[in-house]
C-alpha cells in the first residue's frame, strides 16, 4: 500500500497553477519595455489579471459552475466551525434571542438525543452512514456484483437504468414537494385570474404515494402543464416564469419515471440477460413488486427523529424565526450540507453532532468507499476517510484513514494543547487498531498546523471538472 | 475505472440562469438520503437554486458510494472519538477522583480485612476465656464471636470489598479500553462512597 496520507497535492483545480508570473521584486528589478501581446487587449505590466485575487491565491476560474463549486469547497471548514459553536454552545444564544416555544422544544429535545455512551455513537454512526446513500443492502450489493460482472455496455446501461427509476420512485414524495414549491413560486408571478385556476389545479394534487402517482402525474401533464404554457403563450411570458414552468416539466418526468410500473418493467427487462438473470433465479415481477411496495422509502434514505430534529430547527433558523443575527450562520449551514451533496462531490458525507459522554463534539467524515489503492498497476480498492472533529475542551482534529483488506493507514493531526502527548496518542491508536483485529501498517501523528482541506485528501474531486460538462 | 465509465462520466447538464440576478445554481446528485432531500427543499424554499441530476452517471457514482464500509472501521472510529475524551479537563478531574475513590476503596477493603482477622482472634481469645469459666460464658463468647465476626464480614467487608472489587476490575480494565474512562469514574465514585460508608458502619 503506498502511503497516500502524506498529502502533498499540489492545489488543482485552479487553471492557473503553474505560476510563472514574475514576483513584484523581480518586476520591479526587470525594466524592460513588456509589448502587449494582443492589440485589443492590454495586459498589466505586473501581469495581474481581473479575475486574479489579490491574496496571494491563484486564479479561480469562476466562469464555470464547477468554478464556483471549487469556490464553495474552499469555505468548507465553516460547516465545522459554525456547528461547533452551536453545539458547544447549547445553542443558548438562539434560545435567548426569542426564539418561538416550538423551535425551542425541537433544541431541548434534540440535545438530549445528542446525549450518548460510546456504544450508541457506534450505531448512531451507522445510521448516519445509512442515511448518506440510498443504495445501499443487499440488493444493490448483487447490482454492484453485476455491474463489475457485465461484458456488454447494453446490461450496464439496464442496470444504472433500473437504479435511476428506482432513485425516482423513491424519491416520489420529495419531488412532489419540489413540484409544488414551483407551483406556488409560479403563482406568484402570475395575474390575478389565471393564479386562482391554477391554485385550483394544484390542490387536487394528491399526496404523495404509491399509488396516487399515476394520478398526479396525469393531472401535471394533462391540465397543469398545459394551462401554464397557454398562460405563457397568452402574456408573452418569456422570461423566469416560462424557466419555472420547464423545471415543472422536468420534475414532472422524474416523477413519472419512478411510478412503480416503470421500476418493475425495468428489473423485468434485464431479466432477459443470463449474468443479471443467475442473480434473480426464482424471482417473478409480481415478487419484485411486493418487495418494492414494502419498503418504508424514507426510513431507508436515513429518516431518524434525530435528523428531522436538527431539520427543523435548521429550517426555523433559516426563515429568520431564531432571530435575524443567527438567520447568515444557519444558511452558510445549509449552503455548506448543499455543496457536500454536489454532483462534483464523489463522497459520502456524514455529520456527527454529539455529546460524548457529557462532553460536546461535532465531527464531520467524508468517506470513499471505492478508493483505488494508489499503487500503480494495482486494482485493489479500498475505502478512505477524512474525519474533522472538535471536541469541546480538547480541541480540533483532523484524521485520515485508508483501509484495505484488514490494514490502515491513518494520520492524525492533534491539537496544540496536546503537544506534550504524542507518545501517548501513538500507543494507545495502536491498542485500539489490534483492538479491532485492524493491522496498522502506517501511523502518523503530528500537531494541526494547517487543517487538512476536503480537495487535497480526495483528489478525485477535480478529476470531475474534465468529465462533467455543464453549460450555463 | 472502465472505459465505460469514462463514457458514462462524460455528461452535459444544461442550465439556465441569469447570472446579473441570480446567485449561481448548486448542482446537486438527486437519490442521496433523507437529509440531503430536506435540505435542497429548504434550498428551495429560500430562493436558493438547485438543480438535481439525476443522470446515469451520477446513478454510477451514488452506487460506487454505496459499497459496504467494514464492520470494524466504525469501532475503531468510534473508540478513537472516546480516546481523545480523556483530555478534557473535565474527564481528567474525573479520572483522578476515581483514581482517588480506587484507592480509597482498596484502602478501605484492606482495613476491612485487617479488622476482620483481629476480631476473629479477639472472638477466638473471648470464647477460650469464657468458656474456660461458666457454660454461660461459652455461649456469650459463641454469640459475641458470631457477632463480631458479622459484623466485619456484612458491614466492611462485604460493602467494601464488593465496592473495591468492582472499582478495580472495571476501571483498570475500562480505563486502557480507552472507550469508557467515564463509565468507570462513575462506578467508581458511589463504590467509593460505599467503601466510606462501609467503614464508617464498622466504625
């Protein structure tokens, strides 16, 4: 295993990271006469640009949506700060600033669920883990088999197929929900008349299941859609609510595509393939449907009274009902949770706000489990992990793990304070490793000097800026 | 990673907005979990734009992350977060007052036995006495024996011993373990009090 813990990857993703341009010292020693390359453009004699920043950081190309994403990564750490202080704190300083009954019993109840021993931390994890990624279990586990088992692009294709109706069928009421927010948004930038008929319209939208799918979608494509497009036709409607009613279309395919019907017809035309067929031996389409329809879909994405706890006071903190002072700090929150499930974001991210033991931490992991080894001409795969947590009256540390085949490497940056325990430190990760039957091959601790950034350790992140394509 | 991969990895998402008005639209995978949904609602909600690919490629990666993570790596973290514990201050006043109840406790045990073996043969000396004078005697030197020795067994040696016993296999055992020096400081502060109050009965 090579030792890909000592990251010295250089900063990528800034199209300008090989810098040549002469220091200001060497400009000021060089006077010779600089002849603007390009007539129409005039360049600075000190080569800066208006799209460099002046802090000594290297140009970002903001011209691209993955531009802004590498931007938003660099503000990561906020997540970590904000929600330590909140947690810390007890969140005493939105208690105190008026905050409505409801929200406040929502934070004193959340709190005591944060209370909890090792061993409930351990399933606490888990459950958070489980949260992360929808397909997870035994049945994409055989999927997963089948895809590394596949030969021809078409059963790989029919496999990613069947997971995509799949992901929409189970995310059917959250797309509803995204539906309707648009519906109201429409209305409100409508005249008076037409935004009662379609108020009209839009409540006999039922709610959200299984079987109501059909209905619904009917009803978006055969009376909502239409009325909103004569409604644009009519008013010469060209501008952002012509682009709120295409993201009704949008939505309203995604909604289609996860009916039940569409799932089974898809599981049921790969039965055609021997590789996908040998995994499903015995299976009939009525038997996969039944497994379908018992399936509590939002327990399976992760649904906790814990996570809904700490949604609900992130959504009274967002609207401004914990006072306006913390309203910025719950929305860098939400941008930062935004960022960590962007489609650039090839990670699972979990959050781990706890109290130990009596003792406050929050801890933040983002986990590869598919990491390549490193080695060159090697297949193995193993999983990697960057782990950020604070601990209230300890300190800040930053972890780094890669696992493969019962071995570790990890990296441990330790706060100041605990300078004089290194030794300490060292030993007992060892006991805890052959502990838990783990072989240590590679252990570094050091002090946390520099926070070890999400980009450095996952290097993959940027490999996404060449493969993605995304127009704006 | 495939050639088909490479294939399926290489996808165009359209997006439209007005960057004048606009903040720049958060581009995020759909089919994540619960908490991911809440929040590109409340995104939503707030006039933040997202937009949820749900692209084969983006299936690609979320069935990449859905490799199982093994059993004993969500230990190991688990017990390194309580590692790290022992440094708070407050765990560390904790831990010496155990450290103090363990010793405490020992001490106590100790007494307890000391007084037990010397009431045995002040018992054993009464009766030799007695018994050596009346019959009457004998039976008093039986009961004071039976009594005294009691009285070291029930109320030192048993409460203290018991209280000691426990305190020294679990925070010794507890402390290296490394997961629960808590757990042990609280078993071994009303061990401690037993122990105290053990002694103070035998007193």
């Amino acid at each position: 295993m090579s030792n890909i813990l000592k990251v010295t990857t250089p900063t990528v993703g800034y199209d300008n990271s090989i810098n040549n341009k002469p220091s200001p010292s060497q400009q000021a020693e060089d006077l010779s006469i600089k002849n603007p390359v390009e007539a129409n453009k005039v360049g600075r004699a000190d080569g800066r640009t208006e799209s460099g920043n002046n802090d000594g950081g290297k140009g970002v190309a903001y011209d691209s949506n993955f531009g802004s994403f590498v931007q938003s990564l660099r503000d990561l750490p906020k997540l970590n700060e904000i929600m330590s202080k909140m947690i810390f704190g007890g969140m005493a300083n939105i208690v105190e600033s008026g905050i409505g009954k409801g929200t406040a019993a929502d934070i004193q109840a959340f709190f005591q669920m944060l209370e909890m021993s090792p061993e409930k931390l351990n399933e606490f994890l888990k459950a958070q883990m489980a949260g992360a990624n929808r397909l997870q279990g035994p049945l994409f586990d055989v999927l997963r088999q089948i895809m590394d088992e596949a030969t021809t692009v078409e059963l790989k294709a029919g496999v990613l197929d069947l997971l995509k109706k799949y992901n929409d069928m189970s995310s059917g009421k959250h797309i509803l929900e995204n539906i309707k927010g648009t519906l109201e948004e429409i209305e409100a930038r409508m005249f008076r008349n037409d935004r009662d008929g379609l108020e009209r319209l839009a409540m006999r939208l039922k709610q959200h299941s299984m079987d109501a799918n059909a209905a619904n979608t009917r009803l978006l494509k055969e009376q909502i859609i239409p009325y909103m497009g004569k409604y644009v036709a009519d008013n010469r409607e060209l501008g952002k609510l012509r682009d709120l009613v295409t993201l009704v279309a949008f939505n309203t395919a995604r909604y289609e595509s996860g009916n039940i019907d569409n799932v089974v017809q898809a599981f049921w035309r790969l039965m055609d393939f021997p590789t996908f067929r040998k995994h499903f031996k015995g299976m009939t389409a009525e038997g996969f449907r039944e497994m379908l329809l018992n399936v509590d879909y939002d327990r399976a994405a992760g649904k906790n009274e814990l996570a809904d706890k700490l949604l609900n006071i992130m959504q009274a903190g967002v609207k401004g009902e914990a006072g306006i002072e913390n309203r910025e700090a719950f929305i860098n929150v939400m941008r930062s949770m935004l960022v960590n499930e962007s489609v650039y974001m090839p990670l699972m991210h979990v959050m781990l706000p706890v109290i130990l033991d009596g003792v406050p931490m929050f801890s933040e992991m983002w986990v590869d489990p598919d990491e390549e080894s490193g080695n060159p001409g090697s297949d193995e795969r193993g999983v990697k992990l960057l782990i950020k947590f604070d601990m209230k009256d300890v300190g800040f540390f930053d972890m780094m793990l890669y696992y493969e085949k019962g071995k570790i490497d990890m990296l441990i940056h330790y706060p100041e304070e605990l300078s004089g325990h290194e030794s300490d430190i060292r030993d007992n990760i060892r006991k805890i490793m052959s502990r838990n039957k783990l072989e240590l091959e590679y252990l570094g601790v050091e002090q946390n000097k520099v926070p070890i950034q999400v980009s450095a350790a996952f290097p993959k992140i940027f490999e996404r800026r060449n493969s993605i394509n995304v127009t704006i | 990673m495939s050639q088909y991969d490479d294939v399926m990895n290489k996808k165009a998402v359209a997006l439209r907005y007005d960057e004048n008005k606009d903040v720049a639209p958060v581009i995020v995978a759909s089919g994540l979990g619960y908490m991911a949904e809440r929040i590109v609602e409340m995104a939503n909600e707030n006039g933040v734009p997202v937009y949820e690919d749900n692209s084969l490629a983006t299936v690609l990666t979320q069935l990449d992350l859905g490799t199982a993570i093994p059993e004993e790596l969500y230990q190991a973290i688990v017990d390194i977060y309580a590692y790290f514990l022992k440094y708070n201050p407050q765990k560390i006043k904790e831990a010496e007052e155990a450290e103090a109840a363990k010793r405490a406790a020992e001490e106590a045990a100790r007494e307890a036995e000391n007084a037990e073996a010397e009431d045995e043969a002040a018992g054993d000396g009464t009766a030799v006495g007695i018994g050596a004078g009346t019959e009457g005697g004998a039976a008093a030197g039986k009961a004071a024996k039976e009594a005294s020795g009691r009285t070291a067994k029930e109320a030192s040696g048993r409460t203290a011993k018991a209280a000691s016993g426990r305190t020294a296999k679990a925070a010794p055992g507890r402390a290296t373990k490394a997961a629960r020096p808590t757990v042990a400081a609280a078993k071994a502060k009303p061990a401690g009090k037993a122990a105290a109050a053990g002694k103070q009965k035998q007193k």
